[in-house]
C-alpha cells in the first residue's frame, strides 16, 4: 500500500470527501480526481529515482524496486481516469482544470519550470500542502460556486494546518537526507527542536480555526489525535510511524464525521 502510494492518496481523497462535508460542497464527483491525481503525482514521483530517497525511506524505496511495474500499470490507469472521468461527467471545467493543476504538481519532482519545487528552500515543505489545498477547494469554488466567504477561509485555514503538519513531521523524518543531499527544507533550516515547535503552532492554529468556524469538536480531535504525534516526533521513529501515523493524519477529519455519525445512532 505504501510502495504504491495507495494509502496515502486514499488519505487524500478521504479529506476532500470530508471537507466536503464540513464545509458544505458536493465532492461525489471530484473523488475519482482526487485519488487518480495524487495516485499519478506519487507514483511519477517514486519512479523517478532519487538518491536521497535511499536514506530518507530505504523500505519503501526497496519495496518499489519490486513494484515498479505495477506502479506503472496504476500510473497509466490513474491518468487515464483523469482524462475520461470529466468526459464521462460532461465537465469540460474540471478537465480543464485538472490539465493545469497535474504539471503543475508534478513540478515537485520533474524540472518542468526549470527546477524542481523540492529543490526549492523551503518551498519543499509548503508546496504540497498548497497544491492540495488548491485541488480540493479550487473546483467547488470555480465550478459548483461556492462562496468564498470568512467561513470558508477558516475551514481552508484549518485544512492547511492540518496539511502542513503532516508535511512537516514528514520532513522531519527526511531531515538528515535532505541535509546531506542539500535539500532545505523547512526542517533543514529550522532545526529538529524548531521544528518540533513549529508542529505544536500548527496544532494550535488548526484548533483555533475550528473553534471560530464553530467546529469545537474537530477543534478537540485536532489537539487530541494530533498532540500524540508531536510528543512521539521528539524521538527518531522507524518508517512504520510516518508510513501509517503521518499519513493517517489525513483521515482526521473523516474519524471526526464517522464519530458524530456513530454518536447520533447511539441517541437515536
């Protein structure tokens, strides 16, 4: 799952869907992009070989090297849905802006702008969480108009906390490999104990977010799942943590709605 990225763009897609549902847009038909993209981008960026990969994630990068084929068969098809799924739809919007938004995140890993956005100073860290941030909210806004408005603003803004901390304490885990190869990202540059700081301000800046939209429990879900994680970061952990825990941070928002649904059953 973790060779081919599976988790983790279905950790993104399970987001959208939420958002969706926290703040108020239809995401049934932005789902099938939503995973195909991040599938594409992830896949594209580990078959594209890169030293440090080597010392940053060494299991998933020997995983890989016996996956690679499948990782290609599950390129092609994602891009396929890309392709055939605004057809299929009728949206010439969305596949419109779904051949923007896919150079654009593959910039990350391929010079298509001249360099790489990973070798870019800290923009490494705050690139991808942007890009996300932008998928998911950019085709309600431009398609299905929804209103950007101050609610929307702190619902973005909780969001992109919540994106930034899971890159950070990805990067945190990359830190010596990015140091050697001299990639500076944001952890580079602050430091290890910096950074650990800097989780806890994102921490709080979520809650704070989700507090003024007047989501208090997601507030308390924000500190509660991702207060451990800081704590845990403190130490070098082996892959297993980042691979699951890292990337489960995606799948916040979705526990949240699961859990208020279970609790209305109960009252029911």
């Amino acid at each position: 799952m973790h060779a081919l990225h599976i988790y983790g763009a279905v950790g993104i897609a399970v987001f959208g869907w939420s958002l969706g549902r926290w703040a108020g847009f239809a995401s049934g038909k932005l789902l099938p992009l939503w995973l195909a993209g991040a599938l594409v981008v992830y896949n594209l960026d580990r078959l594209k070989r890169d030293p440090v990969d080597s010392v940053n994630t060494p299991e998933r990068v020997r995983w890989h090297a016996m996956l690679r084929r499948w990782s290609w068969l599950l390129t092609a098809a994602s891009a396929l849905v890309l392709v055939l799924w605004p057809l299929w739809i009728g949206s010439g919007g969305l596949l419109l802006l779904t051949g923007l938004a896919l150079p654009l995140s593959l910039s990350y890993s391929f010079p298509l702008l001249g360099t790489r956005m990973k070798d870019v100073p800290v923009l490494k860290t705050l690139f991808a969480p942007l890009v996300v941030l932008a998928a998911v909210l950019a085709p309600p806004v431009l398609l299905q108009g929804l209103a950007v408005s101050p609610a929307l603003m702190l619902a973005a803004g909780w969001s992109w906390a919540l994106l930034m901390f899971n890159m950070v304490l990805c990067d945190l885990r990359d830190i010596e490999g990015d140091r050697a190869a001299g990639t500076r990202s944001l952890p580079v540059i602050l430091g290890r104990n910096r950074t650990q700081g800097l989780l806890w301000l994102l921490i709080v800046a979520g809650a704070i977010c989700a507090v003024m939209h007047g989501w208090p429990i997601l507030a308390c879900a924000t500190v509660t799942l991702l207060g451990p994680l800081a704590l845990a970061a403190h130490r070098r952990r082996n892959e297993a943590f980042y691979e699951w825990l890292a990337e489960g941070t995606l799948f916040l928002p979705a526990l949240v709605e699961l859990g208020k649904h279970l609790a209305h059953r109960l009252v029911a």
